[in-house]
C-alpha cells in the first residue's frame, strides 16, 4: 500500500487561542474592498438554501438533504472568496469575474474533493435516518415530529445520541476541510491527499484554537441560516474571507525546501 506522506515544504503554524478574531478582522477589510463578489457569495447561497428549504419545509427528511447539501456546496462556493483575497492580498484588482473563474476552472482535485464531501454528507443522512428508525418505535416524517419525538423527548437518549453521532461525523470533515481548499488553489501540484493530510496536522497542532474557530463556524452559519437566510448575505463573504485568512496564518510554503 502507498504511503502519504506530507508534502516537504510545507510548515504547519501554532497560532494562539484568539487568532480566529484576527481572521474576522481582515475578512472584513477584505469585504470592504471588495463587497460585490462578497454579497454575490451570499446571495447565492441564500437563494441555494432558502429555495432548498422551501421545498422541503413539511418533509423533515428532505430538510436534512438540504443540510447535507449545504455542507458540499459551501466550501466549493467559498474557492471564489479565496481567489478574491489572495488578489487583494497581492495588491491585484479583484473583481466577481475573477470569482467566476475560479468556479470554471476544472481543477479535477477541486472535483474529487467535492465528490469525498458528498460522500461524508451521505453518510451522516444515511446513519442519521438509521440511528432514528432504530431507536424511535413512531416515525418521523415532518420537522414538527423530529421537534416533538426527537429533540423534545422527556428521557434521555436518542436526542443525546443523535448529536454525539452528527460531531463523531462533522470533526473529520471539519479537519479535512480546513485549508484543504485554499492548498489546492495556492499549489497546483498537491495531491488531494496530501492537503488534506496537512489539513490534519493543522488540527492535531492547534486544538484549541481550531475549536474556537470551529464554533465561530458553527454560530455564525447558523445566525445566517436563522435570519430566513438573509443572514447569508454577509456571513458568507466574511467566513469565506476568514478561511482564507486562516489557512495563510496557518500553514507556511517554503520553495527552497525539495
């Protein structure tokens, strides 16, 4: 069997506990400069989601294929706010057709890593509907029967479960998508596999302050999801930005290193 083995030249960071406020910080000047790109993000995935969740408002299964979803396209969405802040962070002019671009690539990597993404996202609707059609003897059909059945049950367990199996799930697609993205815009010569490998050191290096940023994450995308999307509009631009921020804080490329 072949064996991964991290790409040489490149170094990961430990960054201190509070570094994620800093990212914030410089996404918003990124904003600034840029806002068209940023709100066209938004606006995209505000319309993704809020059609999606139109759609899907009386069937509780379909609301969670619409998560499952989000949690694809998102980060793949998020590739034209990485390209707008590396520009700005060049000194280049950045503009919503470099965006546009960088979404026509073709990058085949880009495409594989989607295609794991959509595979975890699977998985988790997949042992989602399992763990509940095993555990709860009523059905659940509607968002108001996962409410009532599920989140509201008066004995501790299967709601208790539910959420220790979705984080058993989402911290390895958190720590496989932290600066995945951005190492396979910034080196066209890395692997899939060996972003996501030095994803993971990323995490096993900085476990505090990934936690911190994962709950920042987590707050702030469920405020946009919570504001009937609108939220979307500028949460989107400014965690996109953030990683971006993130990744350059994180992980260092050092050329004379073979």
């Amino acid at each position: 069997m072949q064996t991964i083995t991290p790409h040489p030249a490149l170094e990961v960071k430990d960054v201190e506990i509070f570094m994620p406020m800093q990212w914030l910080a410089l996404a918003w000047k990124d904003m600034e400069k840029c806002p068209t790109a940023g709100v066209t993000h938004g606006f995209i995935l505000a319309l993704i989601g809020g059609g999606l969740f139109w759609f899907a408002r009386h069937d509780f299964w379909w609301i969670a294929a619409m998560l499952s979803a989000s949690m694809i396209i998102a980060p793949l969405l998020a590739t034209g706010l990485y390209d707008i802040s590396r520009r700005i962070e060049r000194g280049q002019e950045a503009t919503l057709t470099d965006a546009f671009h960088i979404w026509t690539s073709g990058d085949k990597r880009l495409i594989k890593f989607g295609l794991l993404l959509a595979l975890s996202s699977a998985g988790w609707l997949v042992c989602s509907a399992a763990l509940i059609h095993w555990m709860l003897p009523a059905s659940v059909n509607t968002p108001s029967d996962f409410i009532r059945l599920v989140v509201l049950q008066p004995e501790f367990g299967l709601f208790e479960v539910w959420v220790l199996m979705s984080a058993f799930i989402a911290a390895p697609m958190f720590a496989s998508t932290l600066v995945t993205i951005p190492l396979l815009m910034d080196h066209p010569t890395l692997s899939v596999q060996q972003a996501v490998r030095t994803s993971w050191r990323v995490v096993a290096m900085n476990p505090f302050a990934m936690a911190c940023w994962a709950g920042i994450l987590c707050l702030f995308t469920a405020l946009g999801i919570g504001s009937a999307f609108l939220g979307l509009l500028g949460v989107v631009p400014m965690l996109g930005h953030a990683s971006w921020h993130a990744y350059r804080d994180l992980v260092v490329y050092d050329p004379t290193v073979h």
